[in-house]
C-alpha cells in the first residue's frame, strides 16, 4: 500500500452542463498539477438547476461532463471521481449518480445515491429529491492506488450505516461528495464527516459545492479532507471555487483501526422496545 495525492475540487455548477464541463476541466487540471493521481468532484458537477423539467438531462454515453471527465482521466493519467451528475437512465427515470474513471479513460464503478434529501428546513427551505430521481440500491468499493474506496453522495453523510458496512468490506478512503445547503453545512458538516473517519478509521475525501449558485440555492463548500483520526488534514475554508489535497497512507487506516479495532468488536444484540417482538440488530451496522 503506497503514498498518493487525493484531491477534492470546490466548485459553483450552474444550470449549463457546458459550462460547468469547463470549469470542470480547469479545475480538474488544476489538481493533477500538484500532484493528486486520485481526484474528485462534488455531487451534482453537472448542473444544479431546481426545474429538472426544464433541465436537458441525457444518458451516460451523451453526457457531456462525462465525456469530459473520460478524456481528462485518460490524458492527466488520474483516477478521476465525478461526485455525481444527473444522468438519464433506460427507463427514463434520472439517477444521482457518481461515476469513477481510471488513468485509461474506462469505467471503473458507477454508485447511484440511496438517501433521498426529502426535508423541510427552517425559512422555508424544502427539499424533495425522491421526486425527480430513483435511489440507489447498492453500496459500492472499489480499489484505486491500494486504497479501497467507499462511494456516498451528500446527504448519505447522515446515514453511518452505509460507511460502516463500507468499512466492513475493506474500504479505508470514504468519499462524500456532496452539495450541502448553508443551514445544514454550518450546523454539522464538519462533525459528521469527523464522525464518519473515525466511527471507520477511514480517510474521508469530500468535494463539495460551494456559495450562492443560479437556480438560487446556497451551498456550504468547505470541501475537506480527513485522516483516519478524524484529523482534517486539508479544507477549503469558504465557499468559493478551490482545489484542495492532501496525502492518503493506507497503512494510517491500519494503524487506526488496530489501535481503535471497533470493527472487529462489534456484536449483534437485540433491542428491546417494550414491546412483544424484540428486534435483532448487527452491532456494526448501528
């Protein structure tokens, strides 16, 4: 297990894939340049615009930030992670989807995000995403570097379920692309993504979306990367366009998790609820 440069990207997508797809590329170069052979992006790269109705959404193979993100791995010889993007699926309904491409340009793993982001928050401020895409049914890792990398979009962040089952298939790098609104990134944020590498002794990689953005949303940035001791070893402290990276050391996930081995202890136990059923639950997916 060797040494490598991850980066995640702050960006500010508007509601033109076009035009997202060059900032995409600018930044995407911006951060082979120092270095990083493992890069991402934030959730929704492609475009953020409230109307999908009015969106122009198309499949995996016509997706322009895709085709972008092909040939860019394939030139910069990078693993690039598109956090997510709208794509349009056979059955025409869209999926939230990430997708990772190896220094070949090929496909290496695709996610769907399970959580759907259905909220109502304080102003006024309500989300219902369940209404324009289809969640995902599949938890994914994969291994790029000697690192097993565990796939999450945004508002997964708050289900510790999918990352500790993650973790227990290996992964020991969880990425969290993620486009959190202003209210909920300054109230947890940070401490979930604390609590996330630590609960797994993971490195978390997670790029975000970042300041006041077309359709009229507000987004949180603070992009950051975190050690497997919860230590943020790097972020973009504001909400603008930025490239951010830092080191990853499999072996410091090792190291963590033989220090802290809440992996291996864990313990199935039932809940008693006071009622006449009791519930069986496995301790590591608590």
């Amino acid at each position: 297990m060797g040494v490598f440069k991850a980066a995640a990207i702050q960006m500010r997508s508007g509601e033109r894939p076009e035009r997202n797809a060059i900032d995409l590329e600018r930044l995407v170069r911006e951060a082979a340049g120092q270095g990083a052979s493992y890069i991402q992006t934030p959730e929704m790269t492609g475009a953020l615009v409230r109307d999908k109705k009015a969106a122009s959404f198309t499949s995996e193979d016509k997706d322009i930030i895709v085709g972008t993100a092909r040939r860019l791995a394939r030139e910069l010889g990078v693993h690039l992670h598109i956090g997510s993007t709208a794509i349009l699926r056979a059955d025409g309904k869209l999926a939230n989807r990430a997708l990772l491409f190896g220094p070949d340009g090929a496909t290496l793993a695709s996610y769907d995000k399970i959580h759907m982001f259905d909220v109502d928050l304080d102003n006024g401020e309500s989300w219902r995403e369940s209404a324009t895409y289809e969640p995902g049914t599949e938890a994914v890792v994969t291994t790029i570097e000697g690192a097993k990398l565990g796939f999450a979009v945004c508002y997964d962040l708050r289900f510790p379920q999918l990352f500790r089952a993650e973790a227990l298939a290996g992964a020991d790098l969880l990425s969290v692309p993620a486009a959190f609104t202003r209210q909920t990134g300054e109230a947890h944020w940070h401490v979930l993504l604390r609590a996330r590498a630590i609960e797994n002794g993971a490195y978390v990689v997670a790029a975000a979306q970042g300041g006041l953005h077309e359709d009229g949303r507000e987004t949180y940035g603070h992009s950051l990367i975190v050690d497997p001791w919860g230590r943020v070893i790097a972020e973009a402290a504001h909400n603008e366009p930025a490239v951010i990276v830092a080191e990853i050391d499999p072996a410091q996930s090792l190291a963590a998790r033989k220090k802290i081995p809440n992996l291996k202890n864990a313990r199935d136990f039932a809940v008693n609820a006071g009622s006449s059923e009791t519930s069986r639950l496995r301790g590591a997916a608590s």
